[in-house]
C-alpha cells in the first residue's frame, strides 16, 4: 500500500486520492463507534436521544460519561465504549 524507501514517491494527485481515503476511513470508523454508543445509551441506559448523544461524544472525546447509569447492561457498555478511544 505505500511506497518503500527506495521507491519514487507518489504523484501529488495520488498522494492526496490517499490521505483523501484514509480520512474518509477515520470519518467511518469514528461515525459507527458514535452510533453504537448512542443507541446503547438511548436503549440501554434509557436516556433520551441528546443525553445519548452527548455521553457518547464525552467518552469518544476521551472526557468520560456525564449521566449517571443505573442499569447493569449501561454500566457494562461503559467500560466497552472507553476502550475504543484509547
């Protein structure tokens, strides 16, 4: 996928077709996690859609939960959530 030391470096329009595709990769990876975590705080941690939203964007950003969690099944997402920005 990427040039060796002794090959010639990629073409500026190439170069920039793969950074082009590696962000697009991140957006994807970084959107499903988002997902994942919004529906189980809305399903498992019964909160509505917006706190849902805003505890998954904590963890992904790194700052951790902002509600508490009462269920075990959201207590246990939690720690699965916290894994995927580390």
């Amino acid at each position: 996928m990427y040039e060796r030391r002794k090959q010639p470096l990629l073409s500026r329009a190439r170069f920039t077709k793969r950074v082009i595709r590696h962000f697009t990769l991140a957006l994807l990876v970084l959107a499903i996690g988002l997902e994942i975590g919004v529906l189980g705080y809305h399903w498992l941690g019964e909160l509505n859609w917006i706190d849902s939203l805003l505890n998954a964007s904590m963890i992904l950003g790194g700052m951790g939960p902002v509600d508490n969690l009462h269920s075990s099944a959201a207590k246990i997402l939690l720690p699965v959530m916290l894994y995927f920005p580390g």
